[in-house]
C-alpha cells in the first residue's frame, strides 16, 4: 500500500492543499480497488445530490452482487468521469 504511506505523509504536511488531498483520496480508493467508492466521493465532491444518490445506489448494488454491473459501470463513466477529468485538470505535487 504505497498510496497509504503517502497519504499518511501528505495528513502530517502543513502546506496541503484541498485539491492535492482529494487526489491523494482518488488515488488511494483506486489502489486499495474501491472503484464505486471512489465514485461516490467524486460525486460527493463535485457533483450534484442526484448524482450523489445513483453513484451510492450503484456502490450498494455492486457490493451486493459482488462485482460491478456493466450498465451501472457506463453509467458512472458517463455521468461522473467528467469529474474526475475535473480533478486531475490541473496536477498538484504531493
């Protein structure tokens, strides 16, 4: 878990900023493979409260089926991958 230990590290810097922190979170889900959790936090951080709402419906659906849905999958690209574009528009050094 290489992404922990940096995560940990960037918790105890004094300069972080808001944008470096929520791509250390991204990275951190990707790594530990939390992909629809990591859904519902771009959603959480960027998106509107429906799309808060079918990002957490598709996470409790994945988690019940045990692997994710390939419409619920397009879904989340369609809807939510502009956010992540969003977040990593601009990289910031951690």
């Amino acid at each position: 878990m290489i992404m922990y230990n940096e995560f940990i590290e960037l918790m105890n810097r004094s300069d972080w900023d808001e944008q470096g922190l929520q791509q250390m979170i991204y990275y951190c889900l990707e790594d530990l493979n939390f992909h629809s959790l990591n859904y519902v936090f771009i959603a959480c951080t960027y998106g509107t409260y429906e799309e808060i709402k079918k990002a957490a419906e598709i996470m409790l659906e994945h988690e019940k089926a045990g692997h994710a849905l390939p419409n619920n999958m397009a879904w989340q690209r369609e809807h939510l991958g502009k956010y992540v574009d969003q977040l990593f528009k601009e990289e910031v050094n951690v």
